[in-house]
C-alpha cells in the first residue's frame, strides 16, 4: 500500500510517499523533488520528474529523510 502526503513550500509542490520495497513508486504527475521513504528498509528516494527516476539517496549522504519530520539537507 502506498501512502502520498502533498505539501507546499511557496509554489512548489512535492509529495511525501511511503511505501513498501515491493510496491511500484508512482511516476505519474510526481511533483520534481518528491521524496519517498520505503518502510520495510528504511531506504530514501528523491524524485527527478525530468528522467522520470526515483534515485536513491545513499546511506552517509546530507540529505535526511525521518519519517517523523520529513527531508533535511
């Protein structure tokens, strides 16, 4: 099951997406900057509307996904 959660920074736009590993990220009408957070692995994605990608955010990197307070840089 895939949970979105939309927010507004200004006029940007961008999803929160919790998931499961297994499941299939959306890719349609995803706001460029959405982040997705699996919660079987604990794994962090950014999204790139551009290339249409899910890219994961490796381990060590600035950027902080908590599932309780959202992305950090």
């Amino acid at each position: 099951m895939i949970a979105v959660n939309t927010h507004k920074n200004g006029v940007n736009p961008w999803w929160d997406v919790r998931c499961a590993s297994t499941d299939t990220k959306p890719t349609t009408g995803v706001p460029n900057g959405s982040t997705c957070i699996e919660i079987d692995t604990g794994k962090g994605y950014l999204y790139d509307a551009e290339g249409a990608v899910w890219y994961e955010i490796p381990e060590g990197s600035s950027v902080v996904i908590d599932p309780a307070r959202g992305v950090s840089f």
